[in-house]
C-alpha cells in the first residue's frame, strides 16, 4: 500500500521586510546583539543595502482588537502596540532584555510573566519595530491545558 506524501505547503517561507533610516545601526542590534544569523546580503553600486537575517521558525498571529488589547493590558499595563508588533522566543527574556536596552533599544515594560505562562518584555527596537522577546515557561503540550487554550475549530 503506497502513501501519497504530504503537499506542501503553499507558503514556505514569512519574511518581515523592515526601512531602517539607520542601516548600520538596526543590523548590528537584530543580528550581534538579539543573534539573528545572516542568511544572506545584496547591495548595488548606488548604495541599496539589504541583509536577510534568519529568524528560525515564522508564524503569523493573528488577533483581534481585544485579544490585543488584552496583551497589551497583561505585557504593559497601557495600550503602547501599532498594528504590528514583531515578537521573538528567545532562551532567556531577562538577559536578551538587557542585552537589547544596552544596544540601545528602549525598554517599554521589562519581563513580566503572562497568563500563559511565558515571560515577555517589551521594546522599541532599531528601524521603528515594536517588539516581544518572549521566553516559554512551559511546553506546548503543558500550556493547551490551561484556561482559553484551544484551537478554533477545538473551542465549543
């Protein structure tokens, strides 16, 4: 009996494409101090500069104005996020927090644990890019247990 293989998937890749007015500055901050590995680099003659910076795994959140208002309220305690908010997992939200204001970014609220147990900070990176580091206090298989942890198509 022969299994057809899975399709793949019609998307293979996210790519947040990000205008820094200072190039040098934002490269140096997402790739030697937050560790992003560069993928590659372009540049032209005219001065075009462009480095793509592996980030590892990509989602795309989607939410609804509540539930952003909501994270705002849990991670802030104000409402401070634009439409776009970049959020990245990280080891350890306390070091790569102070890792991040040293190199300049601005610390919007430090690390505080949400209700679905991870803790995440908030800061206005290089480039005008909101930003999450956040860090798991629990696996996946531990945190869909909790209170308002479902899949949609899972929720009555």
């Amino acid at each position: 009996m022969s299994t057809s293989p899975e399709p793949r998937p019609a998307v293979r890749q996210l790519r947040l494409v990000v205008e820094a007015e200072d190039y040098e500055a934002a490269l140096t901050f997402y790739r030697d101090v937050l560790g992003l590995p560069e993928e590659a680099a372009f540049s032209t003659g005219d001065g075009a500069r462009v480095a793509i910076l592996d980030a590892g795994r990509a989602t795309l959140e989607i939410a609804n104005p509540a539930q952003k208002k909501m994270i705002d309220d849990v991670e802030v305690g104000r409402q401070v996020a634009p439409k776009f908010r970049v959020a990245f997992e990280v080891d350890d939200a306390r070091q790569t927090t102070e890792r991040l204001v040293a190199a300049g970014a601005d610390e919007v609220a430090p690390p505080t644990v949400t209700p679905w147990e991870s803790l995440n900070a908030r800061l206005d990176a290089p480039g005008g890019v909101h930003i999450t580091v956040f860090q798991e206090l629990r696996t996946q298989e531990e945190r869909v247990s909790l209170d308002g942890f479902a899949k949609d198509e899972e929720r009555s």
